[in-house]
C-alpha cells in the first residue's frame, strides 16, 4: 500500500471576474430608460472642484485672529492625545487663535464629575474666552454651538 500526500495549499481555480471570455447580460428592454436616467445623472454630479488654496481670496471676512468654538470632546480628545489646545490650534491653523468656550460646555464639564477634573481645569485658562449661553436653562452644549 503507498501513502499518498495531499498537495499542500491546493485550491481550486477560478476564473477572474474581468476574464474576457465572460459576457455581460444583455440589458432588459424595459428597463433601457432607467438605465439612460442613471447615466445622465451620473454625468450631472461629475462637477470639477474648485481648489481650496482660492477660498480665502474669495470670502474676506475670515482671517486672523480666528475664534475657534470648542466643546467638550475636543478638550477631553486633546488630554488623550497629550496636545497643548492654544499649541495645536496655532499650528494647524498657522495663525492667532482665540478659543471659545460656553457656559454650556463648562456646565456639561461639570457635570461629568470628577473624573473629567482635569478637562475642567483646562477649559477654564483665562486665554479660552468665555462665552454666554444661547438660552438659558439649556443642558446640551451641543445645541447651544450649533445655534451659534
């Protein structure tokens, strides 16, 4: 009796999807209007982008210093990342930058406890200015940015 071994790593061949031996369905007739739709939709939301480096020579009203909103998961994102706030900002955007920080994030800092001390403590540097609350009585920080 002979021992015969199994071809190691033997897989079964397959032919490639983009073969040329294959042939694509012909289109359904019934379903040659929608297919012309899609084409031209798709030529529509081909639009060339205008490059970025030309945004500030068209909207003049943004330049430094530049107020930089901040909420919570941006202070608590920069203590997990060891990132200096003032530091990373000025670098990112090459320019002078006062962050701002509301009522409402501070009163959410608050609230989480002691566990977010040090955010707390971070969020209250006399270089973040401190800015009113939207609405008084209102909870979630993010509804008072997006109102700003």
């Amino acid at each position: 009796k002979k021992g015969k071994t199994k071809a190691f790593a033997a897989v079964k061949r397959m032919i490639s999807p983009k073969d040329a031996r294959i042939k694509k369905p012909a289109p359904n007739p019934n379903q040659l209007p929608k297919l012309e739709r899609q084409r031209k939709d798709a030529e529509v939301r081909n639009v060339a982008q205008t490059p970025a480096s030309l945004f500030f020579s068209h909207n003049m009203s943004l330049g430094p210093p530049y107020h930089v909103l901040i909420d919570t998961n941006f202070i608590n994102f920069s203590i997990q990342n060891k990132l200096d706030i003032m530091k990373s900002l000025m670098d990112c955007l090459y320019a002078k930058v006062v962050p701002c920080v509301t009522e409402a994030v501070m009163a959410e800092l608050e609230k989480l406890g002691p566990k977010y001390r040090v955010a707390l403590r971070l969020a209250k540097d006399p270089r973040f200015e401190r800015l009113p609350a939207m609405r008084q009585g209102n909870e979630y920080a993010d509804d008072d940015l997006v109102e700003r």
